[in-house]
C-alpha cells in the first residue's frame, strides 16, 4: 500500500525541510504520517522533576507520507518505485529510473 517503509532513505518534497535528506525511523500507517531522522524538529517543553532537569527539549515531529518521496540507495534519485514480482510470488519495489530493486 505505502512504498516508503522503516529505514528508506527519502526527501522532503515541500514544506520548511524542502530538499533535506534523512532516514526514515518510524512510519504510522493509520495517521499516514512518518517520523524521518534530524528533519521537521520542534520544540516541546518539558516539566522537571526530581531526576530530569527538564526545560526546552528539541525532537522530530511527524510528517505527512505526501510530502516524502523515496530515493533509491544505487543511483540517489528520488523516485516513485514500481512494484513487479519475482519468479516465487514476492512483489519488490523497482526504481524506474535505474530498474534496481529496492530492499
């Protein structure tokens, strides 16, 4: 159903991250939202108690699928993948730029 999955390399294609490149650490199918590693961080304030100091912490934030687009780990372009099966049943992404597939 979602061509981008746990641990894709993908690039933001609008919005204040534009261009940035990350990992993908979480995806959330319901909400069709993914977390990427070092973009779209945000500020969350934090209340102390006896064993953190608390104060203003910085993480990433969720992004929306539809503002990610996958890029292909041999040739780095971003692409759409296709989806073809081999000989046993088992459909794989394919870049249609290089014809690669992409685990």
């Amino acid at each position: 159903m979602f061509n981008i999955k746990k641990k894709d390399k993908v690039v933001v294609l609008s919005g204040k991250n534009k261009g940035k490149q990350g990992e993908v650490l979480v995806v959330n199918p319901g909400k069709m939202t993914a977390i990427v590693a070092k973009i779209n961080f945000v500020k969350k304030h934090k209340k102390a108690t006896q064993s953190d100091p608390g104060g203003i912490l910085e993480k990433e934030a969720a992004i929306s699928l539809s503002k990610l687009m996958l890029v292909c780990p041999k040739c780095s372009q971003p692409t759409r993948p296709k989806t073809d099966s081999l000989s046993d049943g088992k459909k794989v992404r394919v870049c249609r730029k290089c014809g690669e597939m992409i685990i």
